[in-house]
C-alpha cells in the first residue's frame, strides 16, 4: 500500500480495494470462460469420429481376446457386438459370415465378435454354452463380454451393430446388421481405408528415397 492509498479514508480505501478485487475476479472468469472455449468437445463412444473402446475379454476357450486402440500398428478392424443369444444374428448372420470370409486371410484386416451377457445370472462361472455368433458364424473370432461392460462403451443394446475402426483407433461407421446393405457399406469403407494406407506409404516411400 503506497503513501496515496495511506491519505485516503477508510471507506474510500475499501471501495478501491473491491474494485480491484472485483476486476482480478471478472479477469479469472474471463479467462476460464476462453479457456473453456478452445477446448474441444469430447466425442461419445461409440459413435463415429469417436475413439473406439479398447478391451481385453476371453473367448469360449478361456483364450485372450485384446483390442488395443492405442496401438500404432492395428490393422482395420471390424468389431461385431450382440447379445449373447441374438434373434439378429440368427436371422443375419449371412453379413458377418460374409465379411468373415472375405478378410479371412487378410493381415490388414482383423474381424472380432463380441457377445455380450446383459443377465449376470445367464452364464455362470466356467459356463461352456455357446452364444449366437459362436454358433451361426464360425469362422469369427468370439470374445465373451460377460458383464456387458464392451456393450455398454459401444452403446449397443439390443440390436446386433457392426463397428469400423480404422488404423488409428477410430470409428468410421457403426452399422446395425439388420440394416438392408450392411455387409456392401462395410466392404466398401474396409477397402477405401485400404487404399488410403497404400497410398501413404508410397508417399512415405517415395519421400524416403528422394532423401
């Protein structure tokens, strides 16, 4: 406090110590307010331009089944999520079996089923019944999410949906299985996606060589 603020009276020293106060106050509002701004919103899971959920389940077989998004060096990856017994997969599952076959030796292409347990009470521990996508698809891989929790991170409930998830761990489509042209729309984007990771390591290629 300098000599002026000193020569003031009391009341007057006050008023000026809350307006400084009240413009320190509105300065860190200002600032958390333009801060909140520029920060980007955050996509849902499961959505597409969402981040996909990683996940680490087992199969019928007690054999790991593990999905790392964060991982530099995934290839495209199609995740099929239903319940567990799935009216859906009984009646559809020419799509799945479809692509299965279609990628089957494909390294650049990794197609996992996930067959969800909504009841806690419907399979116990040690439990060997096989789900739907084990039984009508058996040429996918089948991880058991038996608290529902993969489910739930993708928002599926109910309805069979097929996921599309590029190199980086993102989701470029979500597709529910029931839906007329499922298994075209899958294919097509699988294989634009292909492209494009052929023609960014020929740009790298080609950049490497000039240098």
């Amino acid at each position: 406090m300098d000599a002026e603020d000193l020569q003031m009276p009391v009341t007057q020293r006050w008023v000026h110590g809350g307006l400084i106060l009240a413009v320190v106050v509105f300065s860190m509002c200002l600032t958390v307010l333009v801060l909140g701004a520029a920060r980007t919103q955050p996509s849902d899971t499961g959505l597409p331009g969402s981040r996909a959920a990683g996940f680490s389940l087992r199969d019928i077989a007690g054999q790991s089944v593990f999905f790392d998004t964060r991982s530099t060096t995934n290839p495209i990856c199609v995740v099929i999520i239903a319940d567990h017994v799935s009216k859906d997969v009984s009646t559809h599952n020419a799509v799945i079996n479809g692509l299965a076959s279609a990628y089957r030796d494909d390294p650049d292409v990794r197609i996992v089923g996930v067959a969800a347990v909504r009841d806690a009470t419907l399979l116990g521990p040690g439990a060997t019944e096989p789900s739907s996508l084990e039984i009508r698809c058996p040429q996918l891989h089948v991880a058991r999410d038996i608290d529902g929790s993969v489910a739930r991170a993708y928002r599926v409930s109910g309805i069979a949906t097929l996921f599309v998830i590029d190199r980086e761990g993102v989701i470029r489509a979500r597709l529910p299985i029931t839906q007329d042209g499922t298994g075209i729309a899958a294919i097509e984007l699988i294989n634009g996606l292909r492209k494009q990771a052929v023609q960014t390591r020929t740009l790298m290629s080609d950049a490497t060589r000039r240098h």
